[in-house]
C-alpha cells in the first residue's frame, strides 16, 4: 500500500494527474458531436382530410428515400443539441397513370436533441419545418402546389464501425390545407 501512495504522490509531483485521468468520459457514453451525413428510407403514409368535399380522408402509402446531414453540438456531459437539414422524395402515388395525387420533394430544416445511453448508442427528439410539393392530374391538367408544416420525431442511434452508424426514427409532418404524414425511416450514416 505504501508503495502505490509513493508512485500516486510522485506521478502528481511529475505533472500527472490520477483523479482527472478517472473522470474523463469515454466516447461510447458521450453524446453524438461534430458534422454528420445520412441517407435513409422510410415508410411513407400519407393522409388528407378532404371532408370538405365529401370525400372523407384519403391515404396511400410509398417509399420514402433521401439525404440528410446536421451537425451536433456537445455541452461535455451525456447530451448534445444539433442542427438538421434533409431533402427527400417519394413513391407515392394515388390515382392511375392520367388522374392521380402523388407526393414530390420534401425538404426539412430543424433541431435536435440527443441523450447518450452508452455502448456508442443514444436516442433524440427532433422538430422544425417541413415544406412538400405534391402535384396531380386531373386527366386535362397537371397542377403542382407545395405545402408548409412542422414535423417532430423520435429516433435511436447505434454505432457500426468507425464512426459509421444505423438506427430508426419515427417522424410526423402536419401540413397546412389538412395533409399529414407518417414516417418510419431506417437511416444509416457516418460523422466526420
């Protein structure tokens, strides 16, 4: 015992120091930080509330595929905060090839926040704005309109290899004019 006092007294005498080098956070249990790039796919549900014509609600569901990236900012403890930007199309399509709804572009700008729940995994809480281009046909003409909204989500994170990572999320947009989507995404992605 009074060997390991005399090394521990005589590593702080040399500049070392013990206590701090027991508190350092290992990055496994340290919230995401820095810039990252993703791709995802997504279930796609999407619902319009045409009561107002009679026609009740409307859904179809699709693919959902795109790109995002953000960056996380740290605060040195188990919880980051970040910014979002994405950009996404889809397949859905209701109607036949001359009278159909079908979804276009989706772009989305928010924030979020993550929580670290060790092992190189941590979940979030996502909002901001969502703005989607939907365009149609009637049989005699084609019109195009875009739609302004909010989205919040929920996701979980895990690390691959590196700084490569997968996980899900579950994402609802509420457009104006009654529209509102339903997402489950599988995103995979790498930090820089």
């Amino acid at each position: 015992m009074k060997k390991i006092i005399i090394l521990a007294a005589g590593l702080s005498a040399a500049g070392f120091s013990v206590p701090a080098m027991a508190q350092t956070a290992t990055p496994i249990d340290a919230a995401p930080v820095g810039a990252r790039v993703e791709a995802l796919i997504a279930f796609d549900h999407v619902r319009v509330d045409a009561s107002d014509i009679g026609a009740g609600h409307i859904t179809d569901n699709g693919l959902g595929y795109g790109l995002g990236g953000g960056f996380d900012f740290g605060n040195g403890g188990g919880m980051s905060f970040g910014v979002d930007v994405e950009g996404t199309k889809s397949t859905q399509k209701l109607g036949s090839s001359d009278v159909y709804i079908k979804a276009g572009r989706d772009l989305y700008a928010g924030g979020r926040v993550s929580f670290a729940i060790g092992g190189g995994s941590n979940v979030y809480l996502k909002a901001g704005y969502t703005n989607a281009r939907f365009k149609g046909n009637d049989g005699f003409e084609s019109v195009s309109d875009t739609f302004n909204g909010v989205r919040v989500g929920v996701g979980a994170q895990a690390s691959l290899r590196g700084k490569a990572y997968a996980g899900l999320e579950y994402r609802y947009s509420n457009y104006e004019a009654g529209l509102e989507r339903h997402q489950a995404a599988l995103v995979v992605g790498t930090r820089f």
